[in-house]
C-alpha cells in the first residue's frame, strides 16, 4: 500500500456530522428545502455583524492591495496580536503581549497545534469530558496522544469530578475543557471549573510535571443568560485557550481564530516557541490576513443572540412538552435530547423518516443521545414542531 491508510479510513469515511449534511442536501433536491428539517450541522444562520462587512469593504478601500493581501508574520501580524492581547488583558485582568498570542485558521487549526506544541512522546495521555466534540479524537491520535474520556453528572452534564480524578494518571499530559459545551449547550460552573482546577494542581504536585488545560472557546461569546463562563487562565496557570471567530462574529468560512498562552504559565516562552513550531512543521502559517485585520477591528463586536435565543426556547419548549428530555442549555446552539429507550440511532431514523435531521452521539463519548443543532433559520423551527410531534406520539 502506497498511502497512508490511517489518512485514508479519516477521508473514506466523513464524520457523522457531515454524513447527515450532505444528505440533507440530496434530500433537500428530492423533495424542496422546505420539507427537510436539517437540524445536523453546526454552521451559524445568524449574520455576521455589520460592523464586520463595512470592516471588510473600508479595508478593500484604503489598503495598500498588495500588503492586504500578502504574507504576515507566521504567528500572525504584530499589531492585530497586540490588538488581540490587549482586549484579552482589558476582559479578564491579564498581563499577554504578542508573544503570547499566535494566529490560526480557526479553533481546529488551534487544538492541533497546542496538541502537537505539547505532546512530545507517543502514548501520552489527553484528557476530554463528554460529551464531547469527535474531532477531538482525531486531533489527539494525529498529534500522537491517546484520547481519555470523563464521564458527565447525568443530570446536569456537569464534569464528574471523582471520575476526572480517577482517570489523570503519570501519563496525563493535556485536559481539553469546551464550554459552552458542543454538544450539550452546558456551561461548566465556576465550582467545577475551580474544583477541577485544584484536581490538577494537586496531580502535578503529584506527579512532579506540567498537566495543561487546553480551553476550547469557539462559543464563549454565544451565552443565552447571565452565566458566568469562567476564563480558565484566571484558574489555572498552565492554560493556552483556543479561539475562534466563527461563531462569536459567524465567520466559520474565514478559518479565523487564535491561540493564547498564559503569561503566568511555567515556562511558558518555551510553550509559546513551541506553538510557533507546531504551526510550522504543520503548514499552520499565517492565517488569512485580510481577517486577520478585520477582526483586529472587531474585537468588541458580537452577533445578535435573539434569534438563537428565540429557537433554543422553541425547541427546547416544544420538545419537553411532547415528552423529550433534555438539559436547557445556557451556551452554544445545541439540544442534546435523550433517546427514549436509549438507542440514538433508532431515535435518528425515526426523526428522518419525518424529514427531522438531527445527529445520533454515541461518537460523542455519551450513548443514547441526539444532538439538534438550532442555528437555523426560525422558520425552519417553526415548521419542524409539528413533525416532532408527530415523531413523538410515534414513539412515545
């Protein structure tokens, strides 16, 4: 054989995610748009602020073209980190400089990276807590780790803390914390989040090395009450925190985001060389540079909520009074519905025989739930509900 055949079964075969999009998509050919009710793909239907497209065409107008449009610094342009480091330091009372801060093309660009900037034997351990996104698994394996799940709290897919304890081990060498929680919508407390923080600080002590927290923020800005998400780099001094602008500003297309290190983290100029190795020896180098400079110019600009508000209550509403069951989440744009009789698939097929697209996630570290992405426009919502309940007096 004369390729890669890990490569081959990671492009053979799409995640289920994409599998259900694309044949939404053959679906929506067959019978209309309107008749599907694709609730699979996590891709923002709110737009993009307009504070980012006036952003867009006043740069188009007044840049020098060539230098817009040219190489910036492998880490990112010097005066868009600085911008970056500066709104992290006014948010969040931190001490980042550029040299703490590199630019990627998005939240995936930025966990391999970290992955790759920190694992340094094959075998080490990396810790995630499900339910979790399952690309995660994908980015652990590929940067030479053995991805480690936790258990949530049931009830409130809160972290199980006795399990989290249970499975860190000599081999630890990362945690991945994502909150707001893809797929769950939760927001980790500021008691999990603190109590999760000393576990660590107690197994380094233990173990006498570095464990790092890498903290997965592409939906931190998306928040539907008054929730704290708490900033883990005022918890825990070993954090790199990784962002994306897809969700906060709907940009996913753009590939946009960043990787910050904290400034009090031990040895962290080292951590941060090495982060510019592994964007390097990954071809993760200078991320786009016209949105780079876009969103050096709207750091303090997010999208409007209500209509993912407005979809979350629907559903959410909707859902629970046809018997479903699910936690109301805070964050993010996602439903995780319990599968009556706990089979998510049978749940999945059921929903598509009524046009109802949503996502079985047993690949997501928890069984017997489905995942309904609700970033969708609110008319498709609206015409879903009667189909849901049609599914439920099928089922219940």
């Amino acid at each position: 054989m004369s390729y890669n055949s890990k490569m081959y079964g990671l492009g053979s075969k799409r995640s289920i995610i994409r599998e259900i999009f694309e044949y939404s998509k053959l679906r929506a050919s067959e019978i209309g748009a309107d008749n599907v009710f694709d609730f699979s793909l996590g891709n923002p239907s709110v737009p993009a602020p307009a504070e980012v497209n006036e952003t867009v065409r006043r740069l188009l107008d007044t840049e020098d073209s060539v230098l817009l449009h040219g190489y910036t610094s492998a880490q990112g342009d010097l005066r868009v980190r600085q911008a970056v480091a500066d709104s992290i330091n006014r948010r969040f009372d931190l001490a980042l400089t550029p040299q703490h801060v590199y630019m990627t093309c998005g939240a995936a660009a930025s966990l391999s990276i970290c992955l790759r900037a920190l694992i340094s034997e094959a075998g080490e351990e990396v810790v995630v807590f499900a339910p979790f996104f399952t690309e995660y698994r994908v980015f652990v394996e590929n940067a030479g780790g053995v991805l480690v799940q936790c258990a949530p709290e049931e009830d409130t897919f809160q972290i199980d803390l006795a399990d989290f304890a249970a499975k860190l081990t000599p081999n630890t060498k990362a945690v991945i914390v994502n909150s707001p929680n893809n797929p769950s919508g939760v927001v980790y407390s500021k008691e999990t989040v603190t109590a999760l923080c000393k576990i660590l600080e107690e197994k380094q002590a233990e173990y006498g090395h570095e464990i790092y927290l890498i903290a997965d923020e592409p939906y931190r800005e998306l928040v539907y009450s008054e929730v704290e998400v708490p900033y883990l780099m005022k918890h825990y001094s070993n954090t790199l925190v990784c962002y994306s602008f897809s969700k906060s500003l709907s940009l996913p297309g753009e590939r946009i985001g960043y990787i910050a290190v904290n400034p009090d983290m031990e040895d962290g100029s080292n951590v941060y060389l090495a982060v510019c190795g592994a964007g390097r020896a990954l071809g993760y180098v200078c991320a786009p540079s016209l949105f780079q400079q876009v969103i050096a110019a709207c750091l303090d600009v997010k999208v409007n909520l209500d209509a993912y508000r407005v979809n979350r209550d629907l559903l959410y509403n909707g859902l629970t009074a046809c018997g479903f069951r699910c936690v109301k989440p805070d964050g993010a744009f996602y439903l995780f519905v319990k599968a009556p009789g706990g089979d998510a698939y049978a749940l999945y097929e059921a929903a598509k025989n009524h046009e109802i697209l949503v996502v079985p996630c047993d690949d997501f570290g928890v069984t017997g739930y489905v995942r309904i992405a609700y970033c969708v426009d609110r008319a498709r919502v609206e015409r879903a509900l009667p189909a849901f309940r049609r599914l439920a007096e099928e089922i219940f």
